[in-house]
C-alpha cells in the first residue's frame, strides 16, 4: 500500500482527535467498548503464546488483548498518526508497535517460527488479502478472529448451497474451521461505514494438509467458481482433462454444490488424471 504525505497536525498526539479516520486505508474506528471486549474474548488463546493485532487505530480493541496474559500482544500499523497515538497512551506496548504494513510484513523478523494468532477490525479494503495471507502462514497462525464487512464475513463462513458460498469460502475452510460470531451495526463506528460489520473466528483444523497439491487445489477452486453458473465440466475446460474423466457425475454439478471436501476429493482425481496424460 502506497504512503501518503498528510499536513502536518499540530494537535497534541494523546488527543483522540488527532487521529483522523482516513478512507484511502479503509480506516473506521471502532468505539464500542463492549464490541472490542468481544472480539477481543474470541481468541482462546490455545497452541500460542502471541497475537498480533492488524490495524488497532487508537487501540479500543487492543487494550482488552493487552489485558489477557496468557498471550502477548502485537500490533501492526502502517498510519503514523495511529502509532504516534498508541506510543503516547500504550507504553507498554511501545517496543511491540510494528510500523508496517501487514501484506508486505515478514512476519519471521517479530515471530521467528512461532506460533501466533491473528485479531483486528480489519480495514475492508484489505480484509480478504489478509485472509489470503493468513493461508499461507497458516503453519504458524492457529488462530484468526476479527471483524470483517458482514458480507465478507458470512462468505468466510457459508457452506455449500448458500449464494455467497464461493472461493474465499473454501479456501479458508480447506483448513480452518469458520464460525461466525456476531454481527455489528454501523453506529458503533466513527466514520459508520455502510454497511453491517461481522465477526468471526478461524481455528486450524488439527490436519491442515492437502492429499493432493496445493497449487493444483487453488486452481481448481478458482476456476471453478470464475463461472460459478456453469458445470464444472465447462468451468475446468481450461485444465485439459481427459475425456473419461469429464464424464463422471461430479462434472455436470455447478461449484455451489461441492463441499470443501468435494473440492478436496475432486483435486485428487484431476491431479491423477493429469499425470497419468503426462
């Protein structure tokens, strides 16, 4: 995400007022105690000893992770305004304030090859980025909760059958299991966004392993839902398969009615049908 240069503000950095909401990052501060205590409780705190939290503004959400020792707490910033403010009012946090932006962060520089959870009120210009980057570190990240656009939130969540059941869906479900919590209206924000907010929680499931390649699986995943109302022996023409494939049953179903786990099982005989044409 590109920095931008603001005017210089005169205001002293422990106001709340120096902080200006700023729509290029998606920023809508949360105001609500008892939503940030919420959120802030859904972490269990299980197979992990820290959580980073993504995007903590003026640290509403931070000050209830902060007051969970069985973990410590992380934040990543990239708005200066922000971190200006969570040094002058969170001295204790001081040293963990990583001045950053998430999605280009080598996370190994803070967390080496530990464990640790994610949790936030993620902007939503970047929110499913940060879910896609959560997949990839999934080795190390057991744990995911925060809010999200509510529809975002509830496709995380959908299981097969639903409208919103798509890509973002099976991915994440490939290997967390999904709950979503609790809604949240736009009152409770400053801007109040547009839209309701959603909270959910991601729990690496104990076997997050594929039986089948993981480039192949996203492929598939992807391309079947890029025409989600097409059959799939339509949507995955791209892919080549053999003729004696494409003529098994599950072909002529539309990607909506696959479950992960069809997904999963249909990647394995796509995989072997390939090698066996290569």
């Amino acid at each position: 995400m590109a920095k931008k240069t603001f005017k210089k503000n005169t205001k002293k950095p422990h106001d709340p007022n120096s902080v200006r909401a700023k729509k290029f990052l998606g920023q809508h501060f949360l105001e609500d105690e008892t939503v940030a205590q919420r959120i802030a409780e859904a972490l269990t705190g299980k197979g992990y000893k820290n959580v980073l939290e993504i995007g903590p503004g003026m640290g509403v959400l931070t000050k209830y992770l902060l007051d969970n020792k069985n973990f410590t707490t992380y934040v990543v910033e990239i708005d200066t305004e922000s971190v200006d403010y969570l040094k002058a009012n969170y001295l204790n946090l001081s040293s963990r304030i990583l001045e950053e932006d998430f999605l280009k962060y080598d996370v190994s520089k803070t967390f080496n090859d530990e464990q640790f959870a994610i949790s936030g009120n993620f902007p939503y210009n970047i929110s499913t980025q940060i879910v896609f980057k959560t997949l990839e570190l999934r080795q190390q990240i057991p744990e995911f909760s925060g809010m999200f656009q509510k529809e975002v939130a509830q496709r995380i969540c959908s299981k097969e059958g639903s409208k919103v059941y798509g890509i973002l869906s099976v991915l994440a479900q490939a290997f967390y299991d999904a709950e979503y919590l609790f809604t949240v209206p736009p009152e409770v924000f400053n801007p109040p966004p547009k839209v309701d907010s959603g909270v959910l929680r991601l729990t690496r499931k104990q076997d997050y392993s594929l039986p089948c390649s993981e480039k192949l699986f996203f492929r598939v995943v992807k391309s079947a839902f890029m025409h989600r109302r097409k059959t799939l022996r339509n949507s995955l023409k791209p892919l080549e398969l053999s003729d004696n494939l494409r003529e098994d049953t599950i072909f002529a179903k539309r990607p909506e009615q696959l479950s992960v786990q069809d997904f999963i099982d249909l990647t394995v005989i796509i995989e072997k049908d390939l090698q066996e044409q290569a």
